[in-house]
C-alpha cells in the first residue's frame, strides 16, 4: 500500500481511538463528538465538508439536539435556513474534545525537533494548498 495512505488511515484510527474513552464515557458515538467538535471549530455547512452522508448527520445532530448539546436557530433573513449552535450544556464536552485534540497533535509530534515541527507545518500547507486546487476550491 501506498505510505501515504496507510499514513493517512492510521492518522484517522489513531485520532478515533484519542476520542473513544471520552465517547463511551458520555454514552455518544464518535461521529457526534466528531459532528459537535466540528461544529465548535467551524461553524460551516458539516455535510459538504465533512462529506459525511446527510442521514447520519440528521440523526448525530437530532441526538445532539436531544441531549441539549446543540441548538438549531433560525438564519436572520433566510426563514428557510436553520444553524446549529453548541449549547453552554456541550462546552464541557467541546473543551475535553478540544483537550484531546491537542494531546493526540503533540503526540503525533512527539520527538521532532523544533525544525522539523516546522518544516512538517510548511508541507502540510503545502499539501493542503494542493488538496484545496484538486478538490477545485481555490
């Protein structure tokens, strides 16, 4: 297999298994934490960037929602539209979910030099400029 997509397949695993204590602790899938972190960090249209199937978002957010972890407020001028805000109920649950975060990115850095922390940081712009052009959303 390709290194770089074995890289990226255990990137995805290794995040999960960061995530999974805090998931069964709270009694919610992975894919809700994935949906109200995401939502927490970017507030932006999670379908299209996650490229998550629309079922399963509507039924994360339905139980998010249900949980009072997120909210759904109208968009002002657009009646038709509808945002998704965490809740001060989720902020708990967004703060461990950011925590592990941080933890699972200085453990992947763990035992690079500064420099090459840097120089990690230029190619991942690098390769994120390239993805942006591949996807066609430069």
């Amino acid at each position: 297999m390709n290194p770089s997509i074995e890289f990226s397949r255990k990137l995805g695993a290794a995040y999960d298994a960061s995530c999974k204590p805090l998931c069964r602790e709270l009694g919610i899938p992975q894919t809700a934490l994935d949906i109200l972190l995401f939502l927490a960090n970017n507030p932006a249209q999670i379908v299209s960037i996650r490229k998550l199937k629309a079922n399963l978002v509507s039924v994360n957010v339905n139980r998010l929602v249900g949980d009072g972890y997120l909210e759904r407020r109208a968009v002002e001028g657009d009646r038709r539209q509808t945002e998704l805000v965490p809740t001060e109920a989720a902020q708990p649950i967004i703060r461990r979910g950011r925590e592990i975060q941080e933890r699972f990115c200085r453990e992947l850095l763990d035992g690079m030099s500064e420099e090459r922390k840097a120089q990690f940081h230029e190619t991942v712009e690098i390769m994120e400029g390239n993805l942006d052009r591949i996807l066609g959303e430069e």
